[in-house]
C-alpha cells in the first residue's frame, strides 16, 4: 500500500453490495449466536448450544501443547520426543522464534492481536482511500472485524496459522498492488510455513513473470534450508525426521474423523460420506490426493490461466483451503486478503454493476460466519456447509469476471472483461 | 420505494449493535461457567465428573460447564472429543488415534 496516497477528496457512503454484505454478515452472525442462546435457554446441550469460543480444551491449546517441545528445538533431545510435530521446518522455526521468553504465549497472544488490529486498520485505511466516508468505512471494517470467526478460532486455539495469514495477505495484497517482488518473497515465506500457498505462484506464470515464481521457490526453499540448519547441523537427518512427522500429519489427522465439524476441505465432504458409514477413511487419502492435483493442474491451465488476475486470485485464495485433505476453520483467514479485494472493487465498480457482485459476498458471508446453526442430528456440519459454498464461490470465480480501477493495481488482461463495464452489462464472458 | 431502500447505515448500525450485546452476552457467559478451563486430555484419568459410556472405558461423558455434555474418546494417554457423526461407535480412524497418539 502507498503510505503517501491520501483520502479521496469526495466521501461517498456504501455501495449496493457491501450494505447487503454488511447486512449478510450481521444477520448470519445474529442468527449464529440467538441460535446458541435459545438453545442454552432451553437446556437443548451440545452441540445445539455450542459457543463460538468454546472448542474442548484449554484456551490457546494448539500453541501451550508445543510450547515444550519447541524449547528444545535446536538440541538432540528434540528429535526423541514421544509426541509428534506435524509442521514444515520453517514452521517449527517460527514457533521456536516466538517462545524466546519466559511466558510465550503472551507474546504470541499480542502477536495474534496486533495482526487483527493491522488487518482492520490496513482495511480501513484503503476504504477510506477508495472514497468511502468514515462512517461507511468504520462500519464495514467493524462488521468484518466482529463477525470474525476464524480469527476467533485462532484466538481460542492459538494456532501459527497467523505466520501464514501475514505472509499471504502481504503476498496477494502486493500482487495487487503490482509489487511483484515484495509479492514473490512473502508467497514464497507463506509456502515454506504451510506448503499449500504454493498453489499462490501460480498467479505469476499467466503474465509470464517466471523470475518471480522462481523466487517464491527459491525464497521457500531457502527458508526451510535455513529451519533445517537451525534444528540440526545435520540438514538431511533433520530432513527425513520432518518428513516422518508431515506422513503422521496424513496418516492421523487426514484420515481422522474427528472435529469434522472443523474441516472445510473437499476431502471432508468425503470423509462425512465415509464415516456415517464407519469405513476407514485411510487408503482415500491417497487416492484423492493424486485425483485433486490433476483437476487443479487441468483447471490451472485450462479455465485459471485465461481468467483475470483478480479472479484468479479469488480462485486460488480458495484453492489454497480446500485442497488440503483437512484443512481446520483458521486457514480461512487467507480469504481476507481476497475479500478486501473485491471490497475495493465493490467501491470502484457502478451502481447499475452492483447486484453482479452480491452472490460472492453473500458466499463470503457464509463463510466466514460462526455458523452454529448447522447441526444435523446432533452433529456440526458447519465444515461441510463452508466447502460447499467455497465450491460455489470458485465456481463464481471462475465464471463471473471482475476488474479493478485502483492505480497501481495489477494489469487486466485483454480478455478480462469487468464487473461493471459495458462488455459485462452485455452479458460477453472472456 | 427500492426494495433495498431498508439497508440504510443507521439500520446496518442497530444490526452491528445487537451482534456486539450478543456477542458479550456469549463471552461473559462464557468467563462465568469457564468451560476451556479444564484439560479434558486428562478427562479418563482426572475427576472432572466424567462417567464411562461404555464396558472398555474408552468413551466417557463429561459434563461441560455451562453448555451440557459432551462424550470424549480416550486412550491412558489422552482424550478426544468423539466425532459425533459416528455416535458411539469407535470407528477405524479412531482405533489407530488411540493406539499410536
């Protein structure tokens, strides 16, 4: 974003589709918690009355539970631990960087907090520059901000999910901005930390930026290199003790049918087909795995590579949560960055384009909404419900192009044809 | 009159208000009961007024402050919550969480 650039001269209030997002967002979320009241009020128990806050287990547990292994991260010791550490070295490293005091986890929890307030402030910010009152702008970001339920999940469970959501949102936010290197390199940071942002150097390959994607992997390989030097002085063995840890991350967790109602990859459509049935959901890992990166390379190069780089931005923001054979309700903080794409072009776009933009609102709305209402016979499902509408939303992503106005922003191709220009209103698809 | 013409700011605000009061109406209940302040790892081994649910000791039923009960799975290490989707059955998946984590 450039620091320099000031508030539009003309303050105009909210678009069409960011009031019916605002009023999606509100309305689902009001709905969410009156559900979880009237179902405490009525004694109905969980999961009918199933706070947002509340997961079993203690406050900030995925964080307190690898604190102790994490100290030792460094010695000989830290490889004959009984527990598992199923996180790329690069991940490991973070960890180990965030437990340098004698209370981590209050560092860490004013990491988690600060990178909320940055998140709404930045957004704030580029309302306001864009041309939206104050007013309009505060209510928007507050809305975003309160709704906000996989930042509340990440608070409650204390996850390093942050590490990818600043590298992502950084990444894609200076895509945008048509600054391709500070892009490369935080994409490539994001890769080494969580692995499925890879799926983010596809954006550089349509517009034949290949120095770039080569950086994001050379930027990802170096980061793991330097992890791995940093856990042990022999890289290799520190190498295959890893790999053992990420197979046990498919081999338990992948397969594992628990806290379904968490999981909104594609896999965990499949795995609630399967385990109604109590079938072993382990020999599909595998199979779905190699099925789901065909159908990404062939709708890659077949639909991604001809469509903008807004859209394939939102395309590949959802790839890059769903793919994963589980993938739990905090990865979807990568949608943020994509969303306050489209709320800038929200702000750009005519009023007579508006109502073209409403359904991926009212999709992102669902999505990230606490959605303690979907509960089938006594059983969350708000995982499933959440890929189905992140199916929908890449279907709209895929079908429905959008553009955007903000200067500096990346290059529309010829073939892009905008929400709200007047190849659109026509009804022309590129 | 538009049929959007209900979305105004001032109504978007009362909106934003209400899901605010909800939402501290949830936290505050929430601090009172303190549901997450019990390890329910330990829910086999400690007393947190958990009964068993079945002949092997596997799955246990405890009560969540606040918010009901809810049946966990357990190993002598460790306890899960038990997927509900599976009802009380122990599924594959779920034998070899016990037996290896």
């Amino acid at each position: 974003m450039h620091s320099k650039e000031r508030y539009s001269d003309s303050t105009h209030s909210l678009p069409l589709s960011l009031r019916y997002f605002v009023f999606a967002i509100l309305s689902l979320n009001i709905f969410s918690l009156g559900y979880s009241f009237v179902a405490r009020l009525l004694g109905a128990g969980l999961p009918y009355d199933f706070p947002y806050l509340f997961t079993p287990g203690l406050f900030f547990s995925d964080f307190n539970d690898l604190v102790g292994q994490i100290s030792l991260f460094g010695t000989p010791q830290f490889f004959t631990q009984h527990r598992f550490l199923m996180y790329p070295p690069a991940a490991l490293l973070a960890l180990r960087l965030s437990c340098v005091t004698a209370h981590p986890s209050r560092p860490f929890l004013l990491l988690l907090l600060a990178s909320g307030a940055l998140f709404a402030i930045g957004f704030f910010r580029i309302m306001r520059q864009r041309g939206l009152a104050r007013s309009s702008a505060g209510l928007l970001t507050a809305s975003i901000a309160i709704t906000s339920y996989p930042y509340l999940l990440l608070l409650q469970r204390g996850n390093i999910e942050v590490y990818v959501w600043l590298a992502v949102t950084f990444g894609l936010w200076s895509f945008y901005r048509g600054n391709y290197i500070w892009a490369a390199v935080c994409i490539g940071l994001a890769t080494a930390i969580k692995m499925y942002p890879f799926v983010f150097i596809g954006l550089f390959l349509p517009q034949r930026r290949y120095r770039e994607a080569a950086l994001s992997v050379f930027t990802a390989a170096l980061v793991s290199l330097v992890a791995l030097r940093a856990m042990s002085s022999d890289i290799w063995y520190a190498f295959h003790w890893n790999r053992i840890q990420l197979e046990a991350f498919g081999k338990y967790y992948a397969a594992s049918p628990n806290s379904l109602g968490y999981d909104h990859s594609f896999f965990a459509l499949v795995k609630y087909a399967l385990v109604r049935w109590h079938v072993d959901i382990g020999p599909a890992v595998r199979p779905y795995t190699l099925i789901m990166a065909v159908i990404c390379v062939v709708l890659y190069f077949s639909r991604i590579w001809r469509i903008s780089p807004v859209n394939q931005i939102l395309a590949l923001s959802i790839l890059s949560v769903t793919i994963a054979p589980t993938s739990y309700d905090y990865t979807l903080l990568s949608l943020y960055a994509a969303l306050a794409i489209l709320c800038v072009i929200a702000v750009e776009t005519p009023a007579a384009s508006q109502s073209r933009l409403i359904p991926f609102f009212f999709l992102f709305a669902l999505v990230l909404t606490p959605e303690s209402y979907a509960v089938l016979d006594g059983a969350r499902l708000g995982g499933q419900l959440r890929a189905i509408c992140l199916l929908a939303l890449l279907v709209l992503a895929l079908c429905k192009p959008l553009i955007s106005g903000l200067t500096g922003a990346i290059d529309q191709g010829p073939n892009n044809l905008p929400i709200g220009s007047q190849s659109a209103e026509s009804g022309l698809k590129p | 009159m538009r049929s959007d013409s209900f979305l105004s700011s001032k109504f978007l605000s009362i909106l934003l208000l209400l899901c605010c009061l909800l939402t501290a109406e949830e936290a505050i209940h929430l601090l009172r009961t303190h549901p997450n302040r019990l390890n329910y790892d330990q829910a086999a081994t400690k007393n947190f007024g958990c009964v068993p649910r079945d002949a092997g000791k596997r799955l246990f039923l405890c009560p969540i402050p606040g918010y009901g009960t809810m049946v966990f799975l357990c190993s002598d290490k460790h306890c899960f919550p038990k997927e509900p989707t599976t009802g009380l059955t122990i599924g594959p998946a779920e034998e070899k969480l016990l037996r290896d984590l």
